[in-house]
C-alpha cells in the first residue's frame, strides 16, 4: 500500500467515524439519554413516525458500522 493509499483510507476512516458520531447524536436528540423513545400511550402518531426514524437511523449506523470495519481491516494488512 502506498502512502497516498494509506492517507485516502485514513481520511476514509475519520470521515466514517464522525458520520457514525453525528448519526448517534441525531438519534440521541430523537430517544434523549435512556436510549429510548418514550412518550405518553396516547400520542400514537408521534410514537409511530419518531419509531420509524430511529429504525432509519439504526440503519445507517449499520451500514457506516460495515463500512468502518472494512476501511480499518484494510488499514491493518
């Protein structure tokens, strides 16, 4: 690997790693510090469409999760 390679994946890396920051500080504003969205029974609605973005959101945080890891596997070899 040469040194332009390493620092393009290094930056990679950096890059995925404050993406997954800003998608756990996203859903940490939607769910607050218990990690769970928690509003009265009878706002149903609401729960529905807050429940649907943080599954939107832990989908992201999965992909950018799969992708970290390939990046610093690669980093590793």
């Amino acid at each position: 690997m040469t040194d332009e390679e390493r620092t393009r994946l290094i930056g990679c890396r950096d890059g995925l790693s404050h993406a997954l920051i800003a998608v756990g500080g996203l859903r940490g504003a939607i769910t607050g510090p218990a990690g769970a969205y928690l509003p009265p029974r009878h706002h149903t609605r609401k729960r529905a469409a807050a429940e649907a973005r943080i599954a939107e959101l832990d989908k992201a945080r999965d992909a950018i999760r799969r992708q970290l890891d390939d990046v610093r596997a690669a980093l590793s070899i």
